[in-house]
C-alpha cells in the first residue's frame, strides 16, 4: 500500500466512525434549524477561523447552490461590525475542532443574545463551543493524518462531510429538482445540460427551404447547399409545413454510392431522405435530445427534427450545434 492510498483511507476511517458517533437526535434538531431558515427564507450563516474557516466558506457556497440562502461570516469582522448581517431568524453553523477557539467563542454570546440558532460542527462534544450551541455535531478524530498529528486533514475532511451531507440531505427533504438546481447553475456545461431546451439551440425551420418529395437530386444538392447546414427537410405535401422526412449531406452520399451514376438524374428527394425520423419536441432538454442522437439503434443521429404536436416542422436539432455549445 502507497502513503497516499494509506492516507486516504485513514481518512475514509475518520469519516465512517464520525458518521457512527453522531447523535440521531442532533442530526435532526440541525436538519429542524435548516428547515426552518428555509421555510423563514432567512439566512444560513456559516463561521470558522483558519482552515475551519476554509471548509465553512465552501459548505457555505454549497448551500447556496442548492439554493439555501448562505454566507461566510469571518468571526474577526463580525466583532467590528459585521455581526448586522445576522437576524434573529438567521441559524449560524460554527466550525472549530477544539471547541475552545478564541474568535468563535467571542462572537457566540451575541448570536445567543440575538436569538439565533446555532448549530456546532466540533471536536469535543464538552467544549465550550458545544455548550454554547443549540445543536452539537461531533465531529472528533483520533487523530490527523499528518504524520506531526497538527496540520488539520482528518478533522477538516469530517467537518467537510458533515456539511456535505446536511446539505444532501436538506436537499432530499426540500425535494429540490435538477430544474430547482439550475436555477443557481446557468454558466457552464452543467447549468446548459439542465437549461438549454431544442428551441435554444434548433435551427429554426424559416431559415430552411423545404423539400418537395419528387425535387430531383440536382435541386436537392441546390437546396442543401443554400441552406449551409449540411441536412435539409422534405415537406409532406398533403399537409403544408408537416414533416415527411429529413436528409442530410450524409444520406446523399450513401445514396450516391448505392445507386449507379446512370440512375442519379431519376433520383428524387423522396428516393433519399430518412422518413418517419425520430423527432423531439421544442421543450425537451438538449440533453435528452443528445442522448437519443447517441443511442439510436438504427442508425447514427446527427440531425433531429424539432416538431409541435401537429407534427409540424419548428426546426433542426445537428450534432454540430451541440458540439459547439459544449454538449458532446
């Protein structure tokens, strides 16, 4: 076994016997405090000096993501002033792994004072921070994975994952959705997966010229190349605007390989195109969309027609799109 792997798992350790000492009682009264800071739309402030201060900003910055309304408050400042963040409805978290930090212990009697409820990740369940708090989150280790037994690892990596899981599981008890999850989310490859519908990103069917089924095969290769997006649409004459079939440069090219070059003057739109594709509807997320490109059984999706409930033509969905959009 590596260091690292020896280090990890002695990590992993001090997790799983934090998860056994927890009280049951306490995890609720904490996941209560929660609730009610969100049902009060009140904030969740969150404390810590030094490294405990950097896992209190990212647990801070977790909960509002999910949409917990959450802030760091650095104990220093708040004694200078800060502290008119913090409302009675508020609930403050505190993180300190001894229990007895100066800064912390100097700001709790005014968010006692103020009625704030005050929930503790902590080392020592009989420190004075513990005693000071409404709810107490043991959150102790036997020791450090540093070799000295000082630099806090075992303990932050605890802290860390006491925070990750109220937040996992303040998010299961709110019922928070993926489309609840974007709202916080819009940048980024994973705020598009949860955002970005085929309208956004469809190439909409007034920029295209649509096919008739028996446009002869020099007029299609005409149409395809004045619409420059590599694939074109074939019109269901009998309905205007509904779709009877889509074809893209790729289908010309297997067409033209499959039939010999003296019967190419007698091919027709109709001869060439896939009919019946499958197609999506304006609503649906790119991504979804993206997965039934890729899974299709029949054959590979670079192209998806975006129709309404009449089956009528809204746009054109290409794998190139969502390439570019850093979706695939």
């Amino acid at each position: 076994m590596s260091a690292l792997t020896r280090c990890l798992e002695e990590e992993a350790s001090a997790i799983a016997t934090a998860a056994e000492r927890l009280s049951s009682d306490q995890v609720e009264a904490a996941l209560a405090l929660l609730e009610r800071c969100a049902d009060r739309k009140a904030k969740l402030v969150i404390t810590g000096v030094g490294k405990s201060g950097i896992v209190a900003r990212k647990i801070a910055a977790t909960f509002s993501s999910i949409g917990l309304m959450a802030l760091f408050l650095n104990p220093t400042d708040a004694l200078h002033g800060d502290l008119g963040v913090v409302a009675a409805e508020d609930v403050c978290l505190l993180l300190s792994n001894s229990g007895e930090t100066s800064e912390l212990l100097e700001v709790l009697p005014h968010l006692t004072r103020r009625g704030t409820g005050r929930i503790a990740i902590v080392g020592r369940a009989d420190s004075s921070l513990a005693r000071g708090s409404d709810v107490v989150l043991e959150a102790g280790v036997d020791r450090e994975v540093c070799p000295l037994n000082l630099a806090p690892t075992a303990s932050t990596a605890v802290a860390m994952a006491i925070g990750d899981a109220l937040a996992a599981v303040w998010m299961e008890r709110r019922g928070i959705s993926p489309a609840d999850f974007a709202l916080n989310h819009p940048a980024g490859s994973l705020g598009k997966q949860l955002t970005l519908t085929a309208a956004d990103l469809m190439v909409p069917a007034s920029q295209l010229h649509p096919l008739q089924p028996q446009t002869p095969l020099p007029e299609v290769i005409g149409g395809l190349t004045r619409d420059g997006i590599g694939s074109g649409w074939v019109e269901n004459p009998d309905n205007p605007g509904s779709l009877l079939g889509i074809l893209t440069d790729g289908d010309l090219r297997r067409a033209l390989q499959d039939h010999g070059a003296e019967t190419w003057s007698r091919l027709t739109a109709k001869d060439l195109m896939t009919a019946d594709p499958i197609t999506v509807k304006s609503d649906v997320l790119v991504v979804k969309a993206l997965a039934q490109m890729e899974h299709n059984r029949r054959k590979p999706i670079s192209v998806l027609p975006v129709v309404n409930q009449d089956h009528e033509l809204m746009g054109l969905l290409r794998l190139h799109d969502l390439v570019q959009a850093g979706l695939a």
